[in-house]
C-alpha cells in the first residue's frame, strides 16, 4: 500500500521472490493454467511462467466485504491476511489501484490474489493507457525473450 509516498509490503511465505512478476489483465489471469510439479503456486498463461502478478484496475466491495479488482478484461478477489487488515480500512469502491501479490486458487476452485503491495493511482489520468501500452509491451518482451530463435532477428 503507498501511503504519504511510502509502500508497504506484505510477505507470503509461499512464494519465490526470486520469480518475477508479472503484469497481466486480469482476462488473462482467468485463463492461467498450474505448471504440472511439485510447487502448487506456479503458472503459466501462453508460455509465460509466473507465481505473482501486477494487476491494476477499479477496486469494487461487494456487501460481504470482499474486494475486487475489475480491469475491463474480468474481476478477480484479493486476499488479504491479517497483516493486510489496515489496507481495508484504506480501500474503497472505485479506487483505481495497482495491486501485486501471488495468484491462489480458492477452495471454491476460483481464483484471487493474496496481496503483497498495493499502491492508489486514482489521481493519475494517464493511468489506464499506459497500463494497456505496459502489458502487451512487457507480454510481447518475455515471449521475445523465451524464444532464442527470434532473437538477433530485429
């Protein structure tokens, strides 16, 4: 969460920092798949291999008190454990936010994310063309890069 310019970061003890992250439409995220192995918290959307992403999109409440973010593309649920409960109090309906934490599956075989960052961009007027320009550039790059046979070609 970025406060007074600060963020805050919440760990999940799951999840291998030394993996990057991703940015993704949420669209994306739903269509993600579970590497096949031993570590449950891997996955893979188009050849694109991950366990955390950067999503960012219009926070909605619903009347049990679950948030979401919807980007257009789809709305997926945020997780928050007990150290995230002051970001509750900080998010409301129609923030426009970025949010960074690893994908989970639900037991009810449904998606979210268990946030690790979250940041306001509310007051960024730009925010929703760039993010569009960011992730098709930032996708393009790492399948550019995963295929050896496409490079030195350009």
């Amino acid at each position: 969460l970025m406060l007074n310019g600060e963020w805050t970061l919440y760990l999940d003890k799951m999840t291998d920092f030394s993996v990057p992250c991703r940015k993704f439409f949420i669209g994306q995220i739903l269509a993600a798949t579970k590497v096949p192995g031993n570590d449950p918290s891997r996955w893979n959307f188009s050849g694109i291999q991950f366990q955390r992403v950067w999503i960012q999109g219009i926070v909605i409440k619903d009347p049990g008190g679950v948030f979401y973010v919807d980007d257009g593309t789809g709305t997926i649920a945020l997780q928050m454990g007990k150290a995230e409960q002051n970001i509750e109090k900080r998010l409301r309906s129609g923030l426009y936010v970025c949010v960074i934490g690893a994908l989970r599956s639900t037991d009810r075989n449904s998606l979210c994310v268990s946030v690790h960052k979250t940041m306001d961009l509310s007051s960024d007027a730009n925010r929703e063309t760039l993010w569009l320009i960011e992730v098709v550039d930032v996708q393009q790059s790492a399948k550019f890069i995963s295929r050896p046979e496409l490079q030195g070609t350009f």
